[in-house]
C-alpha cells in the first residue's frame, strides 16, 4: 500500500514538473511577443510634442513603493522568471509538503506547503532588500561620475549615457533599462521615473525629478547632483548607525513574530493529533481561531514599530 501511494505521489510531482515547464515556455513565448510590441509601441520616439508630454505627466506618478505585479517582485529580487527558476520554486516547496504527507497526513502537508511557501517569498523578498541596498550604496558613486562627465563639458544626457559604461552590478542593470528608454524616445527623467517604480527605488525616483526640473529650468545642474551626491552618503551613514542602534529591536520583533508561527507549524507537521483534538473542541477552536487574530495583528504592529526605526 505504502508503495502505490508512493508512485502516485512521484505521478503527482512529474505531472506538476510537466505543467510548469509547459507554462513556462508558453510564458516565455508570451514575453518576448510582449517586449517586441513594447518596444515597437510604448518605447519608440513619440512625434508629437502633444504625446510626449501626456506621457510624462502619465510617468511622474505619485511615488508607490511596492511592487505591482509579480514580475516585478522578481525583477526587485534580481530573479528571472524562467523555466528553470519556477522548476526549482515549486520543487522545493513540493518536496518537503509530499515528504509531510507520507509521515504525518495531510493536515501536516498542507502546514508544510503554507510554510514552504511562506519562506519562499520571504527568501525573495530578502534578496529584493539586499539588492535595493546594493543599488543605494552605488548611487552617490555614479552621480559622481556623471558630475565630472559634465564638468568637462558633456551634456546632462551624453554624461548619464557616458557614465553607464562604468557602472558595476547590480546598479549597470537599472542604468542599463534607463539608457535603453532614453533611446527609445523617452525623456531621461521619464525614464528613471519609470525604472524606479519597477525597481521600487525612492532615491532614484528624487534623481528623475532633481534631472527633470534641470532639463527644463536650466541651472547649475552639476552642483545639484554633486550636493545629492554628498546627501545620498550622509543619509546612508544615518540610516547605517540607526540599524545599528536598532538592532536588537528589530531582532527582537522579528523573533516574536516569527516564533509562534514557527511552533505551530511543526506542532502541525510532527504531531496535528493535537490541534485536531482542539479544533474538534467548540472551546478550543475559539482558541486557535483567537491566536490566528491575535498572531496577525501583534505581527502587524510589531512590523510597524520595527519599520519606524
């Protein structure tokens, strides 16, 4: 009996492993169908001054910081949205939850595939963090050096374009799509608006309107950068001794949230007999269904609190 529930399983996983290679090219297929009309409609130089300018306005948006769509929450974290990348998701979430169902039911698969996914998503999340600092920390660098391309007597755009060639990862990437928008016939700060919400990149978002403001007044642009430049480090260092400072806050905070959820789900995945037992109790069940409600929003102020400092 153990070994047809086994092999069903093992059916099970290569037929998932068949559905997403399958949606994977045909989502692949779907892409570069959709980036060659992008290019070909939203990209190209508009040639009216009419349009030109309604699609600016269309791009300086209020600042929205999260993530739009999906992909963008791939592109924040530096991941592709390929085959291979969506095989290895779902495998590793896949894998632990078939390994919680042959040993502990399903009600412990279903624990382990909320919490497989769970860190997933954080683990994204993360990447998307660490990338954002990154690309922060390379800023003040690059203004520099279009400060100095200008100094010399380059243009505002001729010093960006000049200036992306010595651009390192991951902060070449971001120069990179801006340089190819502002080719394509956008405005250079229309298209580092644009870059800075797929990016979800506030300093970048204060550059393309500090570069817009330029292009269109005039002035000393070059000081401009070169004194957002200096701020850019200063507000670094700040933020670098604040998290220093706050540190065992936000550790703390990150421990009371993720503790309880962490309990149950190996309370669930090793022995569910007790929670089943309290969920078949009317008082029990009013007991969990408090935590839940408890658990969610202490975990909702406590990432407030640690989000102000």
């Amino acid at each position: 009996m153990n070994s047809v529930v086994l092999l069903a399983l093992m059916a099970l996983v290569l037929v998932l492993l068949a559905f997403v290679l399958w949606h994977g090219a045909s989502q692949q297929s779907k892409k570069m169908v959709k980036d060659q009309f992008v290019l070909e409609q939203l990209e190209r130089r508009l040639g009216q001054d009419e349009s030109a300018e309604d699609e600016a306005i269309r791009q300086r948006k209020v600042w929205k910081g999260g993530p739009r769509n999906w992909n963008e929450f791939l592109l924040r974290a530096g991941m592709v949205p390929t085959t291979r990348f969506y095989v290895l998701f779902w495998l590793v979430i896949l894998i632990p939850s078939l390994l919680a169902l042959l040993f502990g039911g399903v009600i412990a698969a279903g624990a382990a595939f909320v919490l497989m996914i769970a860190i997933s998503l954080f683990h994204l999340w993360l990447k998307g963090e660490r990338l954002r600092k990154d690309i922060v920390r390379q800023l003040p660098d690059f203004l520099d050096r279009v400060v100095r391309m200008m100094t010399i007597g380059n243009s505002m755009g001729a010093a960006f374009h000049n200036a992306a060639t010595g651009t390192e990862l991951p902060l070449r990437d971001v120069i990179d799509r801006t340089v190819s928008l502002n080719r394509s016939g956008k405005e250079i700060d229309v298209a580092l608006h644009y870059v800075s919400r797929q990016y979800g990149l506030h300093e970048l978002y204060l550059l393309a309107s500090v570069m817009g403001v330029a292009l269109k007044y005039g002035g000393r642009s070059d000081q401009v950068l070169e004194r957002m430049s200096a701020f850019m480090r200063d507000l670094e260092q700040a933020r670098a001794e604040m998290k220093a400072m706050s540190a065992e806050l936000r550790l703390s905070a990150w421990v009371l949230a993720l503790l309880p959820v962490g309990l149950a789900c190996f309370i669930l995945v090793f022995n569910n007999a007790l929670f089943m037992g309290m969920w078949e109790d009317p008082a029990g069940k009013i007991m969990l269904i408090g935590a839940v409600v408890l658990q969610i929003s202490g975990s909702y102020w406590l990432y407030r609190l640690a989000k102000s400092v």
